[in-house]
C-alpha cells in the first residue's frame, strides 16, 4: 500500500525503534506505549486486517505469534507474563489499515 504508515517502516522510509526483524515480521515499539513494553509486530505483506487474511496466509500469521515469543523472552517477559492484541476495525480499536499485533507487558495488565 502506498500510503500505509507500516509499509513506509518496512521499507524504512520512515524511523521506527525496531526490535525484532526477519524475512517476513518486522516489529517496533509503539509510538503511544500503553505499558512498559509495548511492541507493535507487523508483517511485511500487507493484509489490512486480520479478518482479510487468507488461508494462504496461514503460516504468516503463526510466525507473527513466534516472533511474539522471541520478542517476549528477549524483553524478559516470559516469568511474569504478557498479552498478545489483534484489534480488528475502528471499533476494536485499530487505527492503522495493515494487520498488527501488539505485545503488551512489563506490569499487571488490567483485563479488558
């Protein structure tokens, strides 16, 4: 997409603190953290939203989950534990058209 903010981190046209890359999952922290760690875990395919995603997409969407693990142990988040987000539509919550997950930990998270 050529407007999309996500797009321009994967193809570093724009800054991002990035923690994590491969192939195929780049992930960053987010600008408005919403806990101590907060990490916003894309891939580089552009899918607008989860609810778009394909059964061709199905290992893509596994990798973005252990890239979550491997970001989680690297922030040390494993003993006291972290939460995994998809927030699907502007409803949910999702601001931003390319699929993403946040990873949210460093403190008890309220449930919600």
């Amino acid at each position: 997409m050529k407007d999309c903010i996500f797009c321009k981190i994967v193809k570093k046209e724009i800054p991002a603190k990035i923690v994590y890359e491969d192939r195929k999952i780049i992930a960053f922290d987010d600008v408005a953290p919403k806990a101590p760690v907060h990490v916003v875990i894309i891939p580089k395919k552009h899918i607008p939203t989860i609810a778009q995603a394909t059964p061709k997409d199905k290992e893509l969407i596994g990798e973005l989950f252990l890239a979550a693990v491997k970001i989680a142990k690297k922030k040390g988040l494993t003993k006291s534990g972290y939460r995994l987000i998809f927030n699907v539509g502007r409803d949910a919550g999702q601001t931003i058209d390319h699929l993403h997950l946040h990873l949210l930990g460093g403190k008890k998270l309220p449930f919600a």
